[in-house]
C-alpha cells in the first residue's frame, strides 16, 4: 500500500497513528504530496481527482481517501477493533467526527491567514472557526472524560490528533487553560508510542 501524505496533515497522521496501533505501518510506503485550495502543488490527484490528503492506494491500483475511509479500512483488515460494536461504536463515531470538525475548523483558520491576502482577510471568520472548536473542547470536557479513559478507539486517535494540530498551529489560543481532565487525558495519550512516531515537525 501506497499513503500520499503530508507530515503536517492533521488527517495523515489520524492514520498513521492508526497505522502504527494496529501494526500495519511496515506495511505502507510514504509518497510525500500535498498542496492547497489555490494550488495543487504535489497533491496526489492522479489518484485522487480532489488532491487531498490523506490517500491510500492499493496495490490493485484502487485508491481509498479521506481519513475516515482509510481508517475504517485499515482497522477492517488488521481486525484490530478500534471501531467497536454495539453502543460505543456510535460514540466512538461521534467523537471522531467531533474531533474531525475541531481541525476541519483550526485548519480554515489556518487559511485564512497564510492563503488570504491581508487586506481582505475578515477577522470575524476566524474567530468564528475558534467559537465551534472552543465549544466542541468544553463539551468533550464536561461529558466526555469517562469514555477518553476507555478501550483505545478511533475517537481517542483522532482527538488527540486534533489537540496536537492545536499545539502545531493555534497554540497562543491555550486551549488548556480551562480545561485540567482534557489536558491530562491528553499528556498520557500524547506519550504513546504511536503518538510520539508521529509527532509533526515545526513550521
């Protein structure tokens, strides 16, 4: 198998994480490509026509994108459980799309400072953008805390991908502040040895 990928890519290392937890990761190779919505760059559209990231090829020419699809097929064919059955599976989910929509949201803000010139960047969008994150964060906070110290699952793996991406990219906004469980949670689960091989670079 083949990931076109990016180091930086909050989504990429959603399954790289996943990759290293269930043992595949030997499996992979690594073709590094990304670009952005003004420019493709070395995005990987040969094989996926929306030029995204992450996306896995097979070895019979088929392509797999979007992080959730990969995810749900690597955890299908290690028979590795991370998305569990019965009740959990439905929440396993919905912390996965939880998390998903914290970056879907960090990386607009991203954006909209490094891709908008700045005579026309609008301030109240962004702030906007930190309004769902800062919400999702006080939810995951006050309700969520029993289940994060739970079986590992793909909700724990894309959450904490997605504090990460916070660290990388909007650490002055110090979502820890008021939040002591999720931090804690999140030192312990960033300490992991799949966390720790994934760790983005600076920059």
């Amino acid at each position: 198998m083949t990931l076109y990928c990016s180091h930086t890519s909050p989504y990429v290392r959603k399954v790289m994480v996943l990759a290293h937890e269930t043992g595949l990761i030997d499996q992979i190779a690594l073709v590094i490509g990304s670009g952005t919505p003004l420019e493709s760059g070395g995005a990987p559209i040969e094989v996926n026509p929306l030029g995204k990231v992450p996306t896995l090829a097979r070895a019979d020419g088929s392509a797999l994108y979007d992080s959730r699809v990969i995810c749900q097929y690597l955890d299908a064919r290690a028979n590795a459980g991370l998305y569990p059955e019965g009740q959990r599976r439905w929440d396993t989910l919905t912390l996965e799309a939880t998390a998903d929509g914290i970056l879907d949201a960090a990386l607009l803000m991203v954006y909209e400072t490094r891709l908008r010139p700045e005579e026309i960047r609008f301030a109240p969008f962004v702030e906007g953008q930190w309004a769902k994150i800062d919400r999702a964060l006080d939810v995951i906070e006050a309700r969520w805390m029993a289940y994060l110290a739970g079986p590992l699952c793909i909700g724990q793996i894309a959450l904490g991908c997605a504090l990460g991406y916070l660290d990388l990219r909007h650490a002055a906004r110090d979502w820890r502040a008021t939040r002591p469980a999720l931090a804690q949670w999140d030192a312990r689960f960033a300490a992991r040895e799949s966390m720790r091989a994934t760790q983005p670079p600076a920059g």
